[in-house]
C-alpha cells in the first residue's frame, strides 16, 4: 500500500474518531475550558495509540536495509538460473 493510501485511511480514521468525541462533547454538562482541553487531548493521544497499533510499523532504516538485501537475493537468484539454464544447455543428452 503506497505511504499516501496509507495517510489517507489514517486520516480518515482521525475524522470518524473525532467527529464521534466532539458529538459526545456536546451532550456533556458544561465543562471549563481547561477540563475540555484535557479531555481533547486525552481522547486524541488514546485514538492515535488505538490507530498506530493496528499497523506493524518498523524503522525506516531496517525497511531499507531489508529491501536491499532482497533486492541484492533477487539479483543472485537470477544469475543462478541464468548459469543453471547454461549448463542445462551445455549438458550432453543421456537418452
């Protein structure tokens, strides 16, 4: 999944999450600001907690390193078959 498919489902996310705390904000009793904010921003932290541990997310160092070493097998894979195809060639027939 491209990283813009991926932000996209996470923002969308956020919006259905968001959109269902501020409906429940408003059948709250009258609340100060600050205890609004709190109750924000700890409604926020636990939804991004929630969000982020639905995705198996790694550093994007070891994502890298990993995609280079398959790259550099892939690499030697082919050679193998293509020497493997040679000698497969070359080999006299024993029929």
């Amino acid at each position: 999944m491209e990283s813009s498919q991926t932000l996209s489902i996470i923002l969308d996310m956020l919006r259905s999450n968001l959109a269902d705390v501020l409906r429940s904000v408003d059948r709250l009793p009258s609340l100060d600001r600050q205890q609004l904010d709190n109750t924000l921003k700890s409604t926020v932290e636990g939804m991004r907690e929630d969000m982020l541990g639905k995705f198996e997310l790694v550093a994007k160092a070891d994502y890298e390193a990993q995609a280079a070493l398959v790259e550099t097998m892939r690499a030697q894979l082919d050679e193998l078959e293509k020497r493997l195809g040679e000698l497969e060639r070359k080999r006299p027939d024993t029929d």
